[in-house]
C-alpha cells in the first residue's frame, strides 16, 4: 500500500515536526540543486527553521551576488510600477468595499429565506417581517397585473375571431344568394321545356277541340272520351 496523503496543517506534535523538517529541508535543497543542474538555473535558497537556525543554498559560491541581482530587478519593476501604485491602492480598496457589500447581501438573502435567524435581534427580525410584507405585496400586484393584462388579450383575441367568423359567415351567404340566382333561370327553362302539349289546341266551327297530334284529323271526339275543354256536366248525350 502506497502512502496515505498528509494533510497540510501545522504539526502538533515537536519531536514529529523536527523529523518532518529536517526530511523536508534536505529534499528541498536536492530539487534546488537538480533545478540549477538541469535547467542551468540560477537558484538561491534561504531557510530559516523555528528557532532561527540558518539553511542556504546557491548555484554560485557567493549568495550575495544573486541577492544583489534579485535587489536591482526589485526595484527597476517597483520604478515601472510606481505610476500605478495609487491607482493599485484604489483598486484594493474598491475590491474590499464590495467584497464586504456581497458579503452583506448574501447574508441579506439567506435572511429572507429563511435561514441564518439566530444571529438577528428583535428589531432586525421585525425589519425583516416588514421587509417581506412589502416584497407579498409588490409580487401580488404585479402578478394581478399580469393576469389582467393576459386576459384583455385573450378578450382581444376573441373579439377578432368573431369578426372574423361573422365575416366568413357573410361571404358564404353572398355566395350561396349568386349561386341561387345563377340556378334559377337553368330551372325555368328545364320546367317549360319538360311541359307537354294539349291534345286539343284548335276548335272547329261545331264548338269541338281538333286533336293537333294527327291520331283523328278533323274528326270530333266521342262524348264518351273525357274533354279536357268542358266538364262532364256540360256534354249531353246526342240521342235525347
């Protein structure tokens, strides 16, 4: 089984924390040294233990030169930077003004919902029952309006549609009273042709209709044939 991982916190135990020290410090100055050999890197390391104790450890024999190098691009990056230090300071300040206010309104929310109470007085807990009374009543209103506002359209929109139906419903009998119209000569005409001729449409000099349709040409018909011209109480018997 590999090595459990050590958690990062300040070792209670002295005599454990001495062992760890000198273990760590001795790796340290190992990969201090593997990085100047490997990467040809100038490496300069100072430790100071818990009670004071120097350790050190530098590519070049003289720590006082790599030390003099670090001074000098310390202070040409503090002479480039120095124009912007009042305007960095500003920003510092901006940044804990806000983090402060976020942190207040964060604690503000969790107020209104509910949680984190204990830490309130009784004057803070009856601002925030005002609070949330008046925050009921803006969402009631606002929701009121809402749906006033959703149904005047949907009136409007019914209000269109029966129009619109009434409209549709003109146009089909318009259509229907031309069409009627367009009908109504085809039919006058298809009845009078379909109509058929009286057998009788001339009368000779004895008072008797002629058949047009040649069955008996000039011939009166008997009385005992019915006479589409007189009624039967009209025509007496010959032989009286």
């Amino acid at each position: 089984m590999g090595r459990g991982r050590v958690q990062l916190k300040r070792i209670e135990n002295k005599i454990n924390r001495q062992v760890t020290f000198s273990k760590r410090r001795s790796g340290l100055l190992k990969k201090a040294h593997e990085i100047s050999v490997l990467c040809d890197a100038e490496v300069a390391l100072i430790v100071f233990s818990s009670k004071g104790k120097l350790f050190e450890f530098s590519t070049d024999s003289c720590m006082e030169r790599i030390l003099e190098r670090y001074d000098r691009y310390l202070y040409s990056d503090k002479q480039l930077v120095g124009r912007d230090i009042s305007q960095s300071e500003n920003w510092v300040l901006e940044h804990a003004k806000l983090k402060a206010r976020v942190e207040v309104l964060e604690r503000n929310k969790k107020n209104f919902m509910g949680e984190e109470l204990d830490s309130l007085s009784l004057k803070e807990l009856q601002s925030l029952e005002v609070q949330l009374d008046a925050a009921i009543k803006s969402i009631r209103s606002r929701k009121n309006q809402v749906m006033f506002e959703s149904i005047s359209q949907l009136q409007k929109k019914d209000k269109a549609l029966r129009e619109q139906n009434n409209q549709l419903l003109k146009k089909i009998k318009e259509r229907g009273t031309i069409m009627a119209r367009e009908d109504q000569p085809q039919f006058q005409a298809s009845n009078s042709s379909s109509t058929l001729p009286t057998p009788y449409s001339t009368s000779n000099r004895n008072g008797f209709a002629e058949r047009v349709d040649g069955a008996n040409p000039g011939n009166p018909p008997s009385l005992n044939e019915p006479n589409p011209l007189f009624p039967a109480w009209m025509i007496r018997p010959t032989n009286e």
